[in-house]
C-alpha cells in the first residue's frame, strides 16, 4: 500500500489512518473509500509527515504502534499550533478506564475500544467532521460573530485571537496577505494558509477581508463614523468595493446595516 498518495481523487472529507498493521489499514481502507479521500500512514512520525503536507481533516490511529503510538500522535496534533485543530479517533484493544482517560486527557475526540463495529466507528466520524462543518458554516455567517463557539478548543480560539489581532493591527494595509500575517506571527506561510482554510474553510484572503468587514461592522454599530469613512478605516481605498463586499458577506448594504442597527436601538 502505498502510504503517501490518497486512495480517493474528490472533494470527500479527507481522513487520515494510522496504524501498524498493513491487514488494518487496507482492510478500514477499502471501507472507507466509499465515504472518504484516505490517506494511510504505518506510524506517527508518518502521520505528521503525511499532516504537514495535506489537508487532512479527521485522524483515526490506532494507540499500540512502534517509534510514535497513539497518545504520543494525539500529544503532537493537539499541541501542534497547526494541527489543533484536527479532530482524533483512537482506536485500542486496551480497554482500561485509565487507557481511556489517558486519551481523552491528550485532547482525543472520541475513543473507540476494540473490537469495534464499522457502524460505530462511521457515526463518530460523521459526527465530528459535521460538527467541524457546522463550525466552518458559522464562521463568516453574522456580522459581529467571533470564534467563540463551545466547538473550538482553546487552542484554536487563542491562534483566530491572535490572527484576529495581527489583523487589525495592521487593517489600514490594504496590501496585508497572508505572507506578512505569516511573518508578523512567526509560522511559515504554508502552516498558516492550512491552518486558516481548514479551521474556518476560507482561503487567507477572504479571512482577512472578512475580519475588515467584520470591524467596518463593529465600527458602525457605534455610529462613530460615516461609510465612506469606516471603508478607509477598514483599509479599504474604495468605498464602492467596500459596499460591494460588505452587501455580498452579509447580504445586506451598510446603510441597511446601519438602519438595521437603529431600529433595533429604537425598540429596546
């Protein structure tokens, strides 16, 4: 099996298999490949490897393997400021209350003891990736909505604080791209942009777009500034791209924001 090319060429949700066992890994591979883009990887050191360069979006490993096992994976994905944000399945014949609270304690999403049914094992992978899309749908749905959801770990709501920051620091740069947010947060830009588009499921460039919008929002709100004048504030240099933007976000103008705003003062 070859454990660097995906057995699957779509858009499906792309999953990553860790585990020891040749007989495993094409055994749950050729089930998942109905449902799932897979990658395979005998190890964890592979697994990083393999993470550090796709976009895997769910881990399922195995716990008892040689070099790096399960929890020591599940350690480095979590702590990983570039790979927190990956949901992780471990699997295991251990069956200890203390196996298990081991690996949930490491940050694992879900923890499935062997033998195990397909059913089962397919429930929690659904409901993970699902639970990361609702997330993602969110993301740029309101206004004035932030990543503060019960959803997110803490690690991934300290990275958007920081980018959200970094952002608006230097928000009056209409040149800002995602290499000088990346030099500005000490992250290669390759880590940041995975990062970024796997989290919220925007490239870099509609983040930041989305984080002036999201400001020209809060600015209006107070009412402190005229249109014209939260779009240069936003570092936009012309306001009709602003309007245009801002209506295609939020499907609304900002003077609809703006009288929006108002009535809701007004009834309170």
């Amino acid at each position: 099996m070859n454990e660097m090319a995906p057995l699957l060429q779509t858009a499906k949700p792309v999953v990553l298999l860790v585990d020891d066992s040749e007989d495993i890994l094409d055994y749950l591979a050729h089930d998942f490949r109905r449902k799932y883009q897979t990658y395979t990887a005998r190890d964890g050191n592979a697994a990083i490897a393999t993470m550090q360069r796709e976009e895997i979006q769910l881990v399922v490993s195995d716990v008892m393997m040689p070099k790096m096992d399960g929890f020591e994976l599940c350690e480095k994905i979590k702590s990983s400021p570039g790979l927190s944000h990956i949901p992780v399945i471990l699997l295991t014949a251990k069956n200890t209350y203390q196996s298990k609270i081991q690996g949930l304690k490491l940050g694992a999403d879900a923890y499935i003891e062997k033998p195990f049914s397909l059913d089962h094992l397919h429930v929690q992978m659904d409901n993970l990736l699902e639970n990361r899309m609702k997330l993602k749908e969110s993301f740029a749905k309101s206004p004035l909505a932030h990543i503060n959801s019960p959803g997110y770990s803490k690690e991934e709501e300290l990275f958007w604080k920081q980018l959200t920051a970094t952002i608006l620091e230097n928000l009056q740069d209409a040149a800002l791209d995602v290499e000088k947010i990346a030099l500005l947060m000490h992250m290669s830009k390759a880590t940041l942009y995975r990062k970024m588009k796997t989290t919220s499921g925007m490239s870099p460039s509609d983040v930041i777009n989305l984080t002036r919008l999201r400001k020209s929002a809060e600015l209006m709100t107070a009412g402190n500034f005229r249109i014209n004048e939260v779009a240069k504030e936003v570092g936009y240099t012309y306001p009709a791209q602003f309007r245009r933007n801002f209506q295609k976000q939020f499907r609304m103008t900002p003077a609809e924001y703006i009288e929006k705003v108002r009535s809701a003062t007004r009834i309170r």
